[in-house]
C-alpha cells in the first residue's frame, strides 16, 4: 500500500492551497494512506486547517523555533527523519518545495520528480520538461520510495471533508544546521487575488511600457476581481515586481480567464498559462504568437482597448 | 586558492522550436542549436564579477554529458573562466546522480561557492543545486537575483513565490541562479582564440565511484495538447459579448 507523506506549506498561520492540490494529486493513487506534516515554530492553527481536507488520515506537527521560516537546510533533515517508512514524498512545485525536496530527496537517496501533473499509479508519473513542450510519462520499479513536486495548476484543491483526521505532533531526531540564516522577506503588498488560485488573471507586456502605465491593468484587474500577472520583459525593466512574473520561471497559473495585454507570448510565457480555461489576447500585430493559443484575440493599441474593455465590462453590471 | 565551481550543461537553445518525436521516443535533436543553460551563462557571469571583484582567484567551470558538451565548455572558457573539467557520459543523468558526480568535483576542487542554474530547460527538474547543497551538508540560497559575498559568508536575496527573500549563508555553499541576477557578457573572437589554450581536463565517468543507474525511466514522450486556435474580434463590444456569453464577466 502506499504510504503518503505531504509535506504542507503555509504562511502567517494559514495552510497555502497547493497542500490541498498536493492531496488530490496523491488521492489519484489507489488506497493511497496520506499523512501531512507540518513544520513550524508554531504549527497548531495549520495542522486544524489540513485536518480537515478530504481524505487525510493524520497531520503531523513538528514544532520548533528553527522552523520559523521554513529554511530548505533546516527543514529537510527533519522530514527525512520522518519520511524512512513512507513510499511517496510530496511538496508543492511552489519556490518553497523547490527549494525543499531535492534536499530531502538527497538524504533519502530517492529519485526526485519535479512539477508532476498527472498521476497515473503509485509507480507511473506524467511531468512536463523542455518548457512544456514536451511531456514525459515515466515510471520508476515498485518499491522505489519516490519524492516528487505537484504542479498546483494541474490538480484542484481538496475540499475539506465530513470528518478531521488525528494530530499527532513529532520530534524527528536531527542534526539542524545553524549555517543558514532569515534576514528578511520583502512581499509585495496588494489586496488581489493570488495569482496562482485566481479565477480570472490579467496580464501585462513589455508593452506597458513603464511601471505607471501598467495602472491600467490594475485597474481593469479590480473590475474584474482578478490577479495580476506580468511577462518577464515587464517585469525586467521594473514594471512590475518579480512575484507577479508568469511563465516558465515565473509562476504557473490555472485561472478561468487570462488575458495578455501586450505580451507577444513567448513560449516560456505559454508554459505558464497553458491550463488557463478561456485565453485572451490583446497585441497590436497581428502575427504575435500570442494569438495561436488565445480563444479571443483582439488586434490594437492596449492603451485604447484595456480602459474600453474595463468601461464595458463596468457597463454589463 | 580561492575557487569558484560553475555548472554548465548543454541544452538546445532557448530559441528552438522543440518538436517531439512521432514515435513518442524523445525530442528531435538532430542539427538543432545547441547552448549553454541560459542560467548557466548568468551563474558563469556572476563568478567572473565576483573574481574581477578580488573575491575569488579560479573559476572551474564542470559538465556532464558526451563529448559534444565541449563546445559549450569552450564558450566558457571563452566568457572568461580559467580551467575546464568535462565528466565523458553518454548515458542520460538523473539529477540526484549528477549531484553525486559533481559532489565528487567539489570534494576535489575544494571551492568555497558553487553557482549552479535554477534549472535546466531541458530537463526543468531545478533539483541539482540542492541535492548537492545537501550531499556536501552546506547550505544553499536558490534562485538567486543577488549576492553579496564576505569572506565567510554570503547574503543572498532569493526570488520566491511571496517576493524577495534575503538569507545569510555560510561559506562554502551552493547558489543557485534567477534570470534576474546579471546580463552575461558576451564572447570576444580573440577571447575565443584564447579559450582554445585554457585547460580542459576529461574525466570518464567511471573513475568517480558514482553509480549511475538511472531509476526514472521515461515511458513516452509526447507533446502537449494543442489548444483549439481561437478566434478573433473585430472590436471591446464583441469581446465583452464574447466573455459574457461563456460567464466569464
Ligand atoms: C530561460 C528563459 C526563461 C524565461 N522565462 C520566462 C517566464 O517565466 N515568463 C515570461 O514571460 N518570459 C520568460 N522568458 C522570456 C521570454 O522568452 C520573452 O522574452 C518574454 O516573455 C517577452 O515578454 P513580452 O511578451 O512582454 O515582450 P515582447 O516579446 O517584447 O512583446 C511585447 C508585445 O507587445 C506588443 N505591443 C507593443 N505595443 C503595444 C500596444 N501599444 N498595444 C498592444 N500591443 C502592443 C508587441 O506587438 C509585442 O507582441 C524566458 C526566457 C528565457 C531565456
Ligand atoms: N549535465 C550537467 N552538466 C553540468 N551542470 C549541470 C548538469 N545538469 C545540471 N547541471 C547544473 O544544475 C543546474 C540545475 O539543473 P536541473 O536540476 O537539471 O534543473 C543547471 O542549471 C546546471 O548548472
């Protein structure tokens, strides 16, 4: 049977959504028995929320004040010590379980694989490589414990189910290292949506132009509740913060609707929209690559289009 | 002597079309441009500011893969790196197994930073730097967009999910690179000339003691599914329309 350890990430005491697609991505497998940890100085609040998606059959909190800021070095002797009898070793493909789980996978001497997308069984696994220009199946021999990342925008998030399962807390014996130290984390501040959970996403180019001018997708954004996203030519020349960046890169995003404002859509920029539902685009040339995965395309000046599109939009209220 | 070891694989260009093989054997490689890593070329660049700085004395640039992987070896040296070491494999390397390998590099060269890429865009596995940060039990700052180095440690600001994220390392460690963190230099032709003199030393990789039996095998591989080509308004009016009539405003 297999045997699930999932390794939650959260923030500010609250459980980040792609633990809840990592648990539909490990229910995929048969019988799978799933288990999350949670590492944290403080990790009560978190381990209530994961207790209650569907399908969990116990939460474990490791708590310590060395486990404050989820540092890669300190955290992943510790889930080590707790993985050795589990088959399956999951994280989010998020910056925190990239930069986690090649470490655990190290300790385990298990192979690693990144941003899986559809689990087929507990040995049989489909990953994107080459930008997402090329997708891989591939299977490892039964009995191969396994470490892998979940690509959020390939899997739903759990639902909270009927009942909660068991916390338990734990003190795996390890050596944590004192070589590595937080200073400090600059987020952006915004009341938007996040951009990996959002319903709709608007999107600017290099054709923004500057940092002020990207004031009208924002705009356009909060008419329509969506996040914002940029293109790495925008967010290069400081038009936009690098945590908005979407693509190969940059961040993944599975919303409903996407619209790309000026981004010729690169493909390392499809990449990160490929599981978008409904593609717009808005480029004043015609030939932009962008308009081979739109739904919609609209040829002309962004500068004239975004602000009509939010008036009408306001409009069909 | 104060040395810098650089990770330099060899990729297809980040400009090429990739078209997968109809029998689902793999991508078409034959007479497609190959590269270095783009992040390869920014960790390159970044250990040669750091040695123009006074801050380090060597730069050791290592690849993995046949004798083709050369040429982008070459350029290194070419962009300015001192000595070159090629690992002669044929066989395709897991991530975990070439973090071994270059585990055995490290315990050889003894640098006190490794700069690796994010990740490879062959492969977009981004696990080699931390596999070998924690092979070598020493810390890693990935995603790298700057780095500030004294001469004990390194203060590092890390492109995550939530922004920008500052660590302290000690040194030795293992960084590895964003896009953001610096424009690599372009080659010279007389830089190039002199390239062809710089060291570059072959090591089978059967004489590392490393087992490199691969146990991911790849079943098939295929290419994504095409999205429906779209249609395109005339005008905003039949756009809102558009978007009204599927329920998305
Ligand atoms: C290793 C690697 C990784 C990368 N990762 C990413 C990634 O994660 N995300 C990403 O986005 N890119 C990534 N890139 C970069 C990518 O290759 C492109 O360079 C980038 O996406 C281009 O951004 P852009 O579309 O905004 O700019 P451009 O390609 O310059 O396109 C601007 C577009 O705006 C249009 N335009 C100009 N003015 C107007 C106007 N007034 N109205 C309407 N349209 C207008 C133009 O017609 C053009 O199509 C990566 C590159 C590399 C090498
Ligand atoms: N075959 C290789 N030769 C040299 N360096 C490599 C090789 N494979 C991976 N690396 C280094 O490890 C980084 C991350 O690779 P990956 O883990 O495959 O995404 C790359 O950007 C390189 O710096």
């Amino acid at each position: 049977m297999s045997e699930i350890l999932i390794i939650a990430e959260h923030a500010g005491g609250k459980l980040n959504p792609a633990t809840a697609k990592c648990v539909t991505a490990a229910s995929s497998i048969a019988g799978a028995k799933m288990t999350i940890a949670v590492f944290a100085a403080d990790g009560a609040a978190v381990a209530a929320q994961a207790a209650k998606l569907a399908g969990v059959a116990k939460v474990i909190t490791v708590d310590n004040a060395a486990n404050q800021h989820a540092l890669a070095a300190v955290i992943a002797p510790q889930v080590a010590a707790l993985a050795k009898s589990y088959t399956h070793v999951f994280g989010p493909s998020t910056t925190f379980g990239k930069d986690l789980m090649p470490r655990v996978a190290a300790l385990l001497d298990a192979p690693q694989l990144s941003d899986v997308m559809v689990i087929e069984s507990a040995t049989r696994f489909v990953r994107p490589t080459y930008a997402s220009n090329a997708i891989t199946t591939v299977e490892v021999d039964a009995g191969t414990q396994v470490v892998a990342t979940i690509r959020s925008a390939s899997f739903t998030a759990t639902p909270e189910g009927s009942s909660t399962a068991p916390i338990e807390s734990a003190t795996p014996s390890a050596a944590l290292p004192s070589h590595t130290r937080f200073v400090g984390l600059a987020a952006a501040k915004s009341d938007r949506p996040d951009l990996q959970t959002a319903a709709r996403v608007i999107s600017g180019g290099r054709a923004l132009g500057s940092a002020d001018a990207f004031k009208i997708i924002y705009s356009l954004a909060e008419q329509l509740g969506a996040g914002v996203g940029a293109s790495r030519a925008a967010v290069d020349a400081g038009y936009a913060p690098n945590d908005m960046q979407v693509g190969q890169t940059g961040k993944t995003v599975a919303p409903d609707l996407y619209i790309a404002c000026g981004i010729s859509g690169a493909i390392q920029h499809l990449t990160g929209i490929k599981d978008a539902r409904t593609i717009v685009a808005i480029n004043k040339d015609p030939e932009a690559p962008i308009f081979e995965v739109a739904d919609f395309g609209l040829v002309g000046d962004l500068f004239t289009i975004v602000p009509e599109l939010e008036k009408q939009i306001a409009a069909t209220k | 002597m104060k040395r810098i070891l650089v990770g330099i694989k060899r990729v297809v260009d980040y400009n090429v079309r990739i078209r997968v093989k109809p029998d689902g054997s793999g991508v078409m490689l034959d007479g497609v441009k190959m590269s270095i890593n783009p992040f390869d070329e920014i960790a390159l660049e970044e250990a040669l500011r750091i040695k123009e700085r006074g801050q380090a004395e060597e730069i050791v640039v290592v690849t993995m893969g046949p004798t083709d992987c050369q040429q982008q070896l070459r350029t290194a040296l070419a962009m300015g790196a001192d000595r070159a070491l090629h690992i002669v494999t044929t066989e395709a390397l897991e991530p975990l197994t070439g973090a071994k390998l270059l585990h055995k590099i490290v315990e050889r060269e003894q640098p006190f930073l490794v700069i690796l890429g994010k990740q490879s865009i062959d492969g977009d596995n981004s696990q080699t730097g931390q596999m070998l940060a924690q092979l070598w039990d020493r810390p890693q700052a990935t995603f790298a967009s700057k780095v500030e180095l004294t001469d004990s440690s390194a203060k590092v600001t890390r492109e995550v999910d939530a922004g920008l994220e500052t660590l302290e390392v000690d040194l030795p460690a293992v960084i590895t690179v964003d896009l953001r963190l610096n424009e690599p230099r372009y080659v010279k032709l007389p830089d190039i000339m002199k390239a062809k003199k710089k060291p570059l030393e072959s090591l089978p990789v059967a004489d590392l003691g490393v087992e490199t039996k691969t146990r991911i095998k790849v079943l098939k591989t295929e290419p994504p599914a095409a999205r429906q080509k779209g249609k395109m308004v005339k005008d905003v009016t039949e756009l809102v329309e558009a978007l009204r009539q599927k329920g998305l405003v």
